[in-house]
C-alpha cells in the first residue's frame, strides 16, 4: 500500500537573488546571461535580502552591476 503523501508547497516561498551587469543602469537587461551571478535560493525575504545587501555592496562602486531579489513563489 503507498502512503498519501501531503506537500505544503503552495504556501511556501522562495527568493533568488541574482545579479551580473545591465546595459543600463536604470533598467534590469543583462549584457551576459551566461554570466549572470546567481548567489542563492532563500525561503524568506530577510535571508535573501541580507544576501543581496552583501552582494550589492561589493560592486557599489560600479554602476552598471545589480543585483535582485526574484520572488519565485
């Protein structure tokens, strides 16, 4: 006999934080998506912001690298 397995996937969410260099720093196109720097998939919103805070200050000194946090779910 197979066990009912239940998933609470619908309430759960996920955050990617991404970032590589933009063709404009206004907008969010990137020059290189093979290059994109991809740091990590986080289950809350402060994990991936702490994360895109560190990233983000690393290149604050180069106007055309961003980094962003996607929400996924």
């Amino acid at each position: 006999m197979v066990e009912e397995r239940q998933f609470d996937q619908e309430h759960q969410a996920l955050f990617l934080v991404m970032g590589g260099e933009v063709r404009d720093p206004r907008g969010s196109e990137f020059v290189d998506l093979a290059k994109i720097d991809v740091r990590g998939i986080f289950p809350s919103y402060d994990e991936a912001f702490n994360v895109w805070r560190g990233a983000a200050q690393e290149t604050v000194d180069n106007a055309f690298i961003k980094y962003m946090i996607v929400r996924l779910r």
